[in-house]
C-alpha cells in the first residue's frame, strides 16, 4: 500500500513520455520533416527537444524515485515526483511557447530530481552504517 504514490507516478511519467513521443510524431507530419531527421522547422525542433530532454530527466528521475522510496520514504518520494511532474509539464508547455521561458519548468522537476537522488544517497549510507 505504501508504494502506491510513487508507483501513480511513475505512470504518470511513463504517460507523460508517451505523450512527448506522439507530439513529436505530430510534429514530424505537420513540419514535413521525415525519420530519421532530427533537424527541420524550429517548431518542429522545440517539440523534439521536449521529448529528449524528458528521456533524459526520466533516466534520473526513475531510478532515483525508487531508491527514495526504499531509503527514505515512498510518501516523501511520491511527493516530490508530483513536483517534478509540474515541473516538467510546466518545462514541455513553456518550451514549446517560447523556449526562452523554459528556466523555471526545469528547475522545479531538476530541483525535485536532485532532492531524490541526494536524499536516496543519504538513506543508502545510513542504512549501510547502521548494518541494515
């Protein structure tokens, strides 16, 4: 029971990666810009960057969502996944208006990211120091 928050989370990452892949899809008919090119119209561009830049948060969201709810807590993980997901639903809709305005979306889900990773590392050495 207690790992469902995270868990909810998790889906909702996976979702909101799932989205970000079919946007770019979308993206690729209406700009006209053919598999494999990565490079075409900016507003074809803006939406990929979104979707690479999730893939690449969600390398260290997940696993850092995980270790946190083991060492730490999976109610303070699941929480702080909430905040990364604002955040980078607020990053992806603030790129795609106007890239310029993307600071704060990242740093929110960037911040809650790092909050987990750090956090995860604290309960792994507690729990390694006290022989657990």
């Amino acid at each position: 029971m207690a790992l469902h928050l995270p868990a909810v989370v998790t889906l909702l990452a996976l979702l909101l990666f799932v989205y970000s892949f079919l946007a770019v899809g979308m993206a690729r008919k209406k700009y006209g810009v053919a598999a494999p090119a990565t490079t075409g119209a900016v507003e074809f561009e803006v939406v990929y960057r979104v979707q690479m830049n999730t893939l690449e948060q969600l390398v260290l969201f997940l696993p850092a969502l995980w270790l946190f709810s083991e060492y730490v807590s999976p109610l303070w993980a699941g929480l702080l996944g909430l905040v990364w997901l604002v955040g980078r639903v607020l990053y992806s809709v603030s790129y795609i208006k106007d890239p310029k305005s993307r600071g704060p979306g990242f740093m929110i889900s960037f911040i809650a990211a790092m909050v987990l990773i750090l956090g995860a590392a604290v309960g792994v050495v507690m729990r390694i120091m006290a022989g657990l």
